[in-house]
C-alpha cells in the first residue's frame, strides 16, 4: 500500500471516525492530528542535544556489554542485540551525514570485532600457559607416586598420563525444548504503531523478539524506551 495514500475512515492511532486519513509508513492510517503530533514529536527527538543524549546513552551500554561479556551460550544474542541499539543510535544521530551512517556503524563494528579478537588471543594464551603448568604438576604427581608402596600409590593412578580408565557409559541427553515467540503481522504492526514507532523499525523489533524470546509487544516497548520514542 502506497504510503501518504489518503481515504476517508477511521484513525488507527486515536479515536477519530469518519474522517480524512493518511496512509504512513508501517500501513497506519492517522488522521491529519496524529499525523501533526507524530511530526512535532520526531522534530523534538531529532533535535541534536536530544539525539547525542540517546547516542551517549546507547554507547554507554554497549561499552558496558563490552566489558562484562565473558563466554557465555547467549553471547551471540547479546552481540545481536547491542548491533541492533547501536546501528539505531547512528541512524537516529542527526550530526551524521546520512551517506555516511553506514561506514561509521561498520567502523564501530569492526572496533568491537577487534576489541574481542584480542581478548580471545590473550584468553588463548592464558589457557595455554595453565595447561602447560597443570601438564608439569601432573608429571611431578607421577613421579612421587611412583616410589610409593602399592596401597599407597593406588590414589594417584587417575594422574598418571599412561593411565587409561574405563570409559564410562555415554547417555544421550535430552534436546532442549527451545521455545520460539510467534507473532502475527497484525500483532507487530500493533505494537509499533502502540509505542510510536513506523515500518523501519520492524526488523529490529523481530531481530529483539528472537534474541531475547520477549513478546513482540515487549521488544517494542524496549526498542521505543531506547530510541526515545516512548517514555514509561
């Protein structure tokens, strides 16, 4: 559907009936005075002191996650997430040049690429040398042991690197059960129209959704909060 389309029906945004409405982006149809107050609330939101607020705030966050993240089975969710808030402070950061948006969110990309392919050098490294240690004192255990009486050197045989134990008996573990949050179309275009969000931001509130298994209703919300486009 075209967007400023116009038709004469029901405002999807407030209460207004019969009347003049405009198709916007997201497919809503808003009447001449949501349409007025959604155009002076992204004019007071894009003012730059505004925008360098929710910049810094957004930066600040991710420099946070940066910092706290250790290895964990939800990290790539976590990194999809703070990609997600970060290219949204970028796009929304009217010092930016628009031609420009997108090579400054590669670069602050490819920083935090870095920044972690050094962490996991030095974590490597770190690991190496605890294991060279834990190999030495293993070797020291076998050769104490080894001048030990029978009885006496049986509690030391599990450290010794010839020793082979049986192996255990290997038990299937269940799959996880993971759940999955679905959505109708109907259901998101509801929650961003709810949050005053539009179209645009329909891929981050799905990308939230599957990294954090939130309601669409919750993802928009946080999105919304984030980008300053709803207050609590």
């Amino acid at each position: 559907m075209a967007v400023n389309q116009t038709k004469i029906g029901d405002c999807e945004v407030c209460i207004n009936v019969n009347l003049k409405t405009t198709c916007t982006y997201g497919n809503i149809w808003m009447c001449d005075e949501c349409i007025e107050k959604e155009r002076k609330l992204t004019e007071e939101n894009m003012k730059p002191e505004n925008v360098q607020a929710r910049v810094n705030a957004t930066l600040h966050a991710a420099a946070k996650i940066d910092e706290s993240v250790v290895v964990k089975t939800d990290l790539f969710n976590a990194a999809t997430v703070a990609s997600v808030e970060l290219k949204a402070a970028i796009e929304n950061d009217g010092n930016i040049p628009a031609d420009q948006k997108q090579y400054v969110y590669a670069n602050a990309c490819l920083e935090r690429f870095q920044k972690f392919q050094k962490t996991v050098f030095d974590q490597r490294q770190e690991l190496l040398e605890n294991e060279n240690k834990m190999r030495m004192w293993q070797t020291q255990v076998q050769q104490a042991a080894s001048t030990l009486r029978g009885e006496l050197r049986e509690k030391f045989k599990q450290f010794d690197v010839n020793y082979q134990p049986a192996p255990p008996k290997s038990v299937k573990p269940a799959s996880p059960r993971t759940s999955k949050k679905k959505f109708s179309r109907e259901e998101l275009n509801a929650a961003i129209k709810k949050y005053n969000l539009d179209g645009s931001h329909a891929t981050a509130v799905q990308m939230l959704v599957t990294a954090k298994n939130w309601t669409v209703e919750n993802a928009a919300k946080d999105l919304a909060v984030k980008l300053g486009k709803y207050t609590e």
